[in-house]
C-alpha cells in the first residue's frame, strides 16, 4: 500500500470510529431523556425532554436501541395525563415538518409508532390527524375525518393481522398473499395488472396467491377489464371506494398493495410490486 493510500485509508477509520463514538453519545442521551420522561415528576424536565424530541431526537439513533414504540407511547402519554391533545397534534407536527427537511425516511417509522401507540388507542382522531398530516391532510383531532382515518387504518397494519376480505375464500398450499386494490380508470394501476399478469406463473410457483379489489362501480365495466387476468381471486362489490373491503384496509388512494403472511400477518403496504421482493430472482 503507498503512502497515499495509507492516509486515505486513515482518514477513512478515523471518520468511521468517530461516527461510531457520536452515534454512542447519541444513544445515550436518547436512553438519558426516555428515563428521565418516565421518572420526572419535574414539569421543566418534561418540557426540556418535549423541546428535546420535537426539534432534535433522531429516530435511526431511537430505531437501533430498539425502543421507538416504548418512547412514543411514554412521550403521547405525557400529553394525555394532562389533557394536551391539541397540544401533541400541534408538536407532531411540528416534528414532521423537521423530519421532512432533515430525514424524510424517518417519518413513517414515526407516523408507525402514532399509529400503533397504546396510550393513542383511546384518541383515535388524535393518531389520525397526525398520521394523515405527511400526506398532505391537515385535519383537527376535534372531529371525525373519513380520509385521515384512512390513512390512520391503513399505516397501522403492518404487524398486525389482515382485516377479512370479503368475497375471498380460504386457499390451501399458499405462502403469501397479494392484495392489489385498483380502480379501473387508473393508469397506474393498469400497468400494474398487467405486471402481475407477466409474473402471474412464476409468483404462482412461488406460492403466491393473487388477490385483486376494484373500485369499480359498473358490473360490466369491471367484468369487462378484469376478464383477461388469469388469476381467480377478482373481486368487486360496485361500491367504489365506500366497499366493505376499502374501508377494512383503509384504502384512501389506488393502486395500493399489501403483502400478507401465510401466517394471516400484513407484512407491509406497497405501491408497486418491485418494493415487495416478490418477484426478485424469478
């Protein structure tokens, strides 16, 4: 190695080492602040610890110490033990609104963690007005709203069991299923049927069960597009978005997808099939 390389390859380690000791204090300060919210009976301790997550803490930092859902729960139950609901809408916000400028990716791990709060389970316009709030929906938590509650049911499912579908019967033999939740006059979503089509065989093969809902509203329209996808699994009750099945997944927009477990298990949403591994190598 010349002398060149040698110091670039120094250089390198000591960035590497001092990213390790920065990430290390990180996490200490994140463990620091999560105990003193769960031990503090100081209304200043709590505001620094409410200042602290709001305009600083970093959720990849909060995500390997493995105690994001802990922390949002202990943070949203310091809001609710004072009847501060506003107030945590207002702040969530307000935390968005930094995520969005600093780290995007991060915001779903946070809206997740709203989503699935036990101290929330109560509020649920509380978690759906900051859930819906990233998508653009800006909404008060005074009030019921059908697109933010959408949103709200369908970012929590992931982990948790699927909704029944209606229409669909019990299948044996099968690893996973997708679900595709289309509206026939999407352009977006008929290149996606036909994607499913090309791989149709091979996903197949795989054990993959083929699940397609349509927001359809006309019988003959629906059976008419739908007619030439080899799949079985087509359903549609012509109730467009208002459908039983819609709603269960909270389904605000098309083309939405959603991979489940043999298991019954929602693995996560997608809107497009390459996110969902399914058809690497086949």
């Amino acid at each position: 190695m010349n002398k060149r390389n040698l110091v670039i390859s120094s250089i390198l380690l000591l960035l590497a080492i001092t990213v390790a000791s920065c990430g290390k204090q990180e996490q200490h300060y994140i463990e620091k602040v999560f105990n003193k919210m769960i031990k503090s009976k100081s209304s200043e301790e709590i505001a620094k610890a409410n200042s602290y997550t709001i305009d600083s803490l970093n959720f990849v930092e909060l995500d390997s110490l493995g105690l994001t859902k802990e922390y949002i729960n202990v943070w949203t139950k310091a809001y609710i033990d004072r009847s501060a609901t506003e107030d945590l809408v207002r702040d969530s916000k307000k935390l968005i609104d930094r995520l969005e400028k600093q780290s995007p990716k991060d915001i779903e791990v946070f809206i997740k963690a709203i989503a699935n709060s036990n101290t929330l389970a109560e509020y649920p316009n509380v978690a759906a007005s900051i859930v819906a709030y990233p998508y653009g929906v800006d909404v008060s938590s005074d009030e019921y709203s059908e697109i933010a509650t959408r949103l709200f049911i369908s970012t929590k499912l992931p982990g948790n069991k699927a909704p029944q579908i209606e229409g669909l019967q019990p299948l044996e033999g099968v690893n996973s299923t997708l679900v595709l939740f289309y509206d026939g006059s999407c352009g977006i979503c008929q290149n996606l049927l036909e994607e499913l089509d090309h791989n149709y065989d091979k996903l197949k093969a795989k054990g993959v069960r083929i699940v397609t809902i349509s927001a359809d509203g006309d019988k003959d329209t629906f059976e008419k597009k739908i007619a030439k996808y080899p799949w079985p699994d087509k359903l549609c009750d012509y109730q467009s978005f208002n459908g039983i099945n819609f709603k269960r997944f909270g389904i605000a927009a098309t083309p939405m997808m959603f991979v489940i477990d043999k298991n019954g298990v929602v693995i996560d949403q997608f809107s497009n099939l390459k996110d969902t591994n399914l058809i690497q190598n086949i």
